[in-house]
C-alpha cells in the first residue's frame, strides 16, 4: 500500500488528469510527498492542489447532516468540476456556485423555508 500511496504516477493523473480526461483531484496526504512539490514544484501539480493542501490544517470534518455526502457527489460536484477542468476559472467561483445549489436543494425539501446554514 506503501508504494501504491507513494507512486508519483498516481497523483500526476489525479491532479492533473490523462489522456483528455479531467483531473479526479484526489490528493497525496504524506506531508513528505507536498514537502517534495514545494521544494521542487513539479509543473504536473496544479495550483488548485497547493490551495486545496494549504487549507487542510485549517479544516474541519463535515457534521452529519442530511446533505454531508450527497452535497459533493450528488448536487454540488457538476460546479467544482467546472473549476478542475478549467470550464471556471476562479476555485471560489466554483465553490460558490456548488454552495449555492446545495442550499437552494436544501431549501426545497425543509419545511418553514430556507435553511440558514
């Protein structure tokens, strides 16, 4: 599992995509692997990647709720996969938009009107 997570081919096609097809955007989690990207900034790794590892010490895990899962593979990922293939150019353009279609979802189904969160 090791070499798998370490393989520098792994990430190149998350991050950057092959053969045409858009990026997954997985990312490596060893701080040895981004220690290496810093230090040399491989052109593969895009900078959507450095922002995305940049705010992982600042983040927080999703509360459950009914949309924790649903929110990023059911409603909001046709707007952050418009950023990693370039369609939108601004990642908080795209996050907005995501955020935004998860709250209008959320908005139909609740009862009493919008959600405030």
């Amino acid at each position: 599992m090791k070499a798998l997570t370490y393989d520098e081919r792994l990430w190149k096609e998350s991050i950057q995509g092959d053969d045409g097809q858009a990026p997954v955007g997985q990312l490596p989690v060893y701080q040895s692997l981004w220690k290496t990207y810093s230090d040399t900034k491989p052109d593969w790794v895009s900078p959507w990647a450095f922002l995305v590892y940049d705010q992982l010490s600042k983040s927080s895990a999703i509360h459950n709720n009914k949309y924790a899962f649903t929110q990023f593979f059911s409603i909001g990922d046709q707007y952050w996969h418009q950023y990693l293939t370039g369609e939108v150019k601004d990642a908080k353009t795209a996050l907005q938009n995501a955020r935004d279609a998860v709250i209008a979802e959320a908005a139909k189904s609740s009862v009493g009107g919008t959600p405030t969160s």
